[in-house]
C-alpha cells in the first residue's frame, strides 16, 4: 500500500511552492506514494504561473481530509485563506502565519496517524514566531510535540555522507556550554540507533568532531576535547557504541575521512553543516530519534530567487524519496521482529554409567 505523505507548503513568499510543484509533476511521484499539500490552491496556483507553461493547468483535488485522499492525484488540504497575501521574496507576518497554519494542519494529522510521514518546505524562522510557536526550527517545534522532553537529533544525509548535530540552532556564543558529557552521550544513543533501524546499518562507525582548533592541541587552545569530548566517547564505547575522535574538523573534511565512517557528529550547526553543503547541495534535512518520520530539503526560503523559476527541486525529491525510505525500512524492521524465529536451547545432560574397576591377575 502506497505512504500518504504530508507537505507543508512552508513560507508563501520564498520558493517552497516553486520546488513542491517542480517535485510533483513527475509521474514517479505519485506512484510511488499518495502526496497531499497542506496550502492553498489559489496561492499554488500563483506560483504556478511564474514558471512554465506545464505547470500552469496543475489540478488540484481539494480535500477536507487525508482520509479522501486519492491515489495518482495531487492532493490538497486548504490551511489559510485565499485572500493570503503573496509577496515573492518578502518576510511578511501573514506568510508566517500561513506557514504555521500548513505545519499545524499537517502535524495533527500525523499525530492522528492519518497521514504516514511529514515533508517541510522551508520556512522563516522568525516570522513564524507566534505565542503557538516560539521555536528555533521545525526539529525543536516536532521533537516538543512528539517527542516532550526525549532527544531528537538533526541530521543532514545525502549519497556522500551524513552528519548529525550536538546543537542544531544554538548562538555560538552559547556553544561551549551545550557541550557536555552527557549532550554528547545521548546524541551518539540516538544516532547510533537511528543509523540501526532506519539506516539499516549493523554496527555503524561514528566520527566525533572535535570543538576547537586542531582538536584544543592538548589543552592549548581549548579544553573540552580532554574533559568533555574524548570522556564522552570512551563512555560511549563502553556502551557499545562505535564512536571514534575527537577530529579536527578542517582537516577531517579536507582529507575525506568522512568516507570512513557512517556518520559524523559535529558539535554546533555551521561545523557540520557547512562542509555538507559545500560538498552536496541536494541532501536531506532528516529528524531522528522520534516514532515519527519527518524529512525536509536542506535549504532555506531563499527569497532572492523566489518567483524567478531558478530553484532547484532535486533536494526536495530526495526528501520525498527519504521519507519513502525510511517508512519502507521501519517497516521491515518491524514484521522481521514480529516474525523472527525463537529458537530453545535445551541443556543436554548425558549420564555415564561408572563401573568399578576389578584389577586383573
């Protein structure tokens, strides 16, 4: 049976809409899964006319429900109203609030099991905020209404590599004091299983980057490698996990030792981030550590080229396809569990009948 996937149309004004609407007209799509778009129609049907001419007859098949929902048709559940503002390239309240209504349309009926995975079109995180939103990110906002207090990790993958975070959307000047033992401890818990069971890798090698310069150089320029991160990663170890650093991060990168690993975890947003994105601007922005599946693609609004049919939809596809994935995976993992053969072991005794020895003229 096809994953009905849920869509936030994310911020109006940027290019959400624009990579939603390129990801949709291929046919592949709706085959593979039953795709429903938490907007508006009239809204989709503005952006639609910034771009070619095939898009412009898009159909939508509007409904109230994901329970309505029909296969091989793009599906819609209207979240704001038509008269919403459009300003391509603009932060504006009204699209902030457009994009909350989307995700909050779209989260309850997760939470309902209506629908079997999220996918997030960026959003502005500071126009969003609201007194139902005052979050840094989608990640705080679904690890705060699934999750309550249990760690969530961000997590960028793509074909090159994946690289998970200690503090997604933290202030650098605020950095040093989110890194402790057991930040760590429960970050590498959830990558490791993530990497497990949705990622189906066995016994996954963990890279850990270091948090200052050249690893802190023995404590010259920094000691959180010899009394955070390295205690960290032996506690780690003796929990089974295979975690390995602290890595320089410039060098770590430059010499492709990512390659060695299965993950990478960095200490903060930009030490991770960066060097993903320079090295592959099409990965996934994935949510791991929740019962949930939430995938998004990994950039922003990018206002400058809202409108101007210059974004790139392949980030979002991988999305789509991840989030496919990882359900796909989840579910496999749960009927071999369901299905596994037990097998008893019986302790065998045998029995030696001892006769006595008679000694022989």
């Amino acid at each position: 049976m096809k994953p009905t996937i849920a869509i936030t149309a994310g911020d109006i004004n940027g290019v959400g809409y624009e990579i939603i609407l390129k990801s949709l007209i291929n046919p592949h799509i709706c085959e593979i899964c039953r795709p429903i778009v938490y907007g508006n129609a009239k809204v989709a049907r503005q952006h639609a006319k910034t771009l070619t001419e095939e898009f412009h007859n898009i159909q939508w098949n509007i409904i109230d429900s994901p329970k309505q929902a029909k296969d091989g048709r793009l599906n819609l559940i209207t979240c704001y109203s038509d008269d919403t503002p459009v300003q391509l390239g603009v932060s504006t309240p009204e699209a902030g609030q457009a994009s909350f209504k989307s995700l909050q349309r779209a989260t309850g009926d997760l939470q309902q099991g209506l629908v079997d995975a999220i996918v997030t079109a960026p959003i502005n995180k500071d126009n969003i905020q609201s007194d139902k939103f005052q979050y840094s990110g989608h990640t705080e906002y679904l690890t705060h209404y699934f999750a309550g207090e249990t760690d969530s990790l961000m997590m960028m993958i793509s074909d090159r590599m994946r690289v998970a975070l200690v503090c997604n959307h933290t202030p650098i000047s605020q950095i040093s004091e989110k890194i402790t033992i057991e930040n760590i401890l429960a970050k590498l818990a959830v990558l490791n299983k993530t990497l497990q069971v949705d990622f189906t890798s066995r016994q996954p090698r963990i890279a850990v980057l270091a948090l200052n310069p050249h690893a802190g150089d023995n404590g010259l320029i920094g000691k959180e490698e010899q009394e955070v991160i390295r205690p960290a990663i032996a506690q780690a170890q003796e929990q089974g996990i295979w975690a390995f650093g602290p890595y320089s991060a410039d060098g770590f990168f430059g010499a492709g030792q990512y390659n060695h690993f299965d993950a990478v975890l960095a200490m903060y947003h930009d030490q991770g981030l960066a060097p993903f994105k320079a090295l592959d601007m099409s990965g996934v922005n994935f949510t791991a550590g929740l019962r949930i599946v939430r995938t998004s693609p990994d950039h922003g609004t990018a206002y400058g080229i809202a409108g101007k049919n210059e974004a790139d939809e392949t980030s979002m596809l991988h999305a789509l396809y991840t989030a496919i994935d990882v359900l796909k995976t989840r579910k496999q993992n749960t009927e071999l569990l369901a299905n596994q053969l037990v097998v008893e072991v019986k302790e065998v005794k045998k029995e030696y009948k001892v006769e006595k020895f008679v000694p022989q003229d």
